[in-house]
C-alpha cells in the first residue's frame, strides 16, 4: 500500500506492533536487527520534507525503521525478521509496503541513532490504507509488474537443478513454495530459485541481478528479498505442521548463475 489514511494508529495496535518490533533480536544468520516504530506527528514541517520519500509513500503517519550490523547474512537476517512485522501488521489490518530505494535514508537513519556498525537497509510505513490509490501507487505497481509473479517453472526445480518442480512433486511442500512466489521482491525481480534434492531438502538459491543488486552499495537489495522467502517458507511449513529449519553451514553443490543462501531440512 502506498496511500494512506492520516490517521493514527489505536494504542492498542501501537503496542501490540511496538511489542511485536523489540522482540525480534535476529534472524538465521546471527545478525544484530533492530527496529523503531516512527510517529511522525510531532515532526514539524521541514524535517518532514527531508523524512521525505520521494512521493511515493502518500499520508503516513507511521513508519517501521529496520536497521541491522553489518557482517555475513545481515541483509537476510533483516528480510527475514522484518518481514515478519510486515506480516504481523497485515494481521493486524494494516498496510505496509517495504521501501529499501525510495526514502531518504540518512534523514531516516538519524532518527534512528544509526551506530557506526549499522546498516538502516530498509523502512515501511504503517497504517490504515486509502480508499482511493494514488497515481504516484498506480505508476509504481504498473512499472514494477506488480501483482504478476513468474511461473512455478521459473522459480522451483528438480535435484537436477533444471528440470521444474511440479506441484505435485513438491508434495507437502507445495503451499510453503507458493508463498514464496507470491511474496515482495525489490522490483519485482523475483530473484529465489529452490531446488529440491533427492533426499528431499530445498535448497534456497539467489538469481542476482548483479548490477541492480550492488546500486546501494552494501545494501545488497536481493537479499533482503531472499531473507522474505526465508521467512514465508519458514512460517507456512510451520502453519501446516512440517517440521524442519534452514540451515546456513552446508552448502550443497554449485549451480551455475545461482549463489546459495540455505537449505531447508525437513525432520522426519
Ligand atoms: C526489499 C524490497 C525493497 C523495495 N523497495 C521499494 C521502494 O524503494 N519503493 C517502492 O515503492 N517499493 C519498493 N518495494 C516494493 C516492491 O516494488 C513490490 O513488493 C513489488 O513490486 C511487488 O508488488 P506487490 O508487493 O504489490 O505484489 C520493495 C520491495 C522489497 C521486497
């Protein structure tokens, strides 16, 4: 969602959300993540214009800050947890939309207390969507392709690496490989590839874009992206009673153009 109501957030909601945000300390990869839930109420009007992003975000008066410190698997680690306040908020009936591109980050950073260490990779605004979408959320949506998503046969495959998953050989894991394609991406550029080996592990791989993903510099916008589909397959596995984790130390063998992120291990 990239309009907004003005409206505050209820207090109950506020709390429920503030809770949710200082309990997430890290995610698969060890990394430092931190969270700030923003009022921008008492902001006046000048700082307002540098918290600014861009025109693209319309009427929010709240916004999560996530920051994480620097080193291996931080920007997984922040995807990862972050999405899940995203998720949380959407439970909540609230709407969100991540912006690692469109904001002003230093502005952003500095009412955060960013330490030396941190990276602040991402934000999202929080509240009751509009009624009526902005042109500034049309053009997004229509440029980034938004609501299509490639095809299962594009995104999931065989040991082999090349042959596509069906969904019936996905077998209980269909619907955890379903959200992960359904899920946000910078873009829309739908960069996790997974591949399912014989003993039955999925092994979760970036397709990086290399120059779009270096634009920030070591804000490596994909994988924030692999860290949503870590969690969107952690928590339908979890939904649907299949136990198991990603593990990050065993790398499985190379594919070419893919670089591996984790692997999931089922437990039965
Ligand atoms: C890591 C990440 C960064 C994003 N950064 C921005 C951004 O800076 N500005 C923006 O308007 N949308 C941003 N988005 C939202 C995506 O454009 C959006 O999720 C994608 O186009 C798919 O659309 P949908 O989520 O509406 O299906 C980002 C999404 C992700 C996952």
């Amino acid at each position: 969602m990239r309009s907004y109501l003005k409206k505050p957030l209820e207090d109950e909601l506020y709390r429920e959300l503030i809770n949710y945000c200082r309990g997430l300390k890290t995610g698969h990869f060890g990394a430092a993540v931190r969270f700030e839930l923003l009022d921008l109420e008492p902001v006046g009007r000048e700082e307002m214009r540098r918290l600014g992003t861009y025109g693209v975000i319309k009427g929010a008066r709240h916004y999560v800050l996530g920051a994480v410190k620097e080193g291996p698997g931080a920007l997984e680690d922040l995807g990862y947890t972050m999405e899940k306040i995203l998720l949380k908020a959407t439970n909540l009936g609230l709407g969100t939309c991540w912006l690692a591109g469109t904001f002003r980050r230093s502005a952003f950073a500095a009412k955060m207390g960013l330490a030396e260490d941190e990276l602040l990779p991402a934000i999202t605004p929080v509240g009751y969507p509009a009624e009526e979408v902005s042109a500034a959320d049309r053009l997004f949506r229509f440029s980034a392709g938004s609501a299509k998503r490639k095809k299962w046969a594009e995104l999931f495959f065989d040991a082999d690496g090349e042959t596509p998953l069906t969904e019936t050989k996905a077998g209980d894991y269909r619907e955890a490989l379903e959200v992960v394609r359904i899920g946000p991406s910078a873009s829309n550029r739908q960069p996790w590839r997974i591949i399912k080996d014989e003993a039955g592990a999925f092994h979760l791989f970036l397709k990086e874009s290399k120059i779009y993903n270096r634009i920030l510099g070591k804000i490596r916008i994909q994988n924030i992206d692999m860290g949503i589909a870590m969690c969107h397959f952690e928590m339908a596995a979890q939904e649907l009673d299949l136990p198991g984790q990603w593990i990050t130390d065993t790398p499985p063998p190379d594919f070419p153009g893919l670089q591996h992120i984790a692997t999931w291990k089922c437990n039965n």
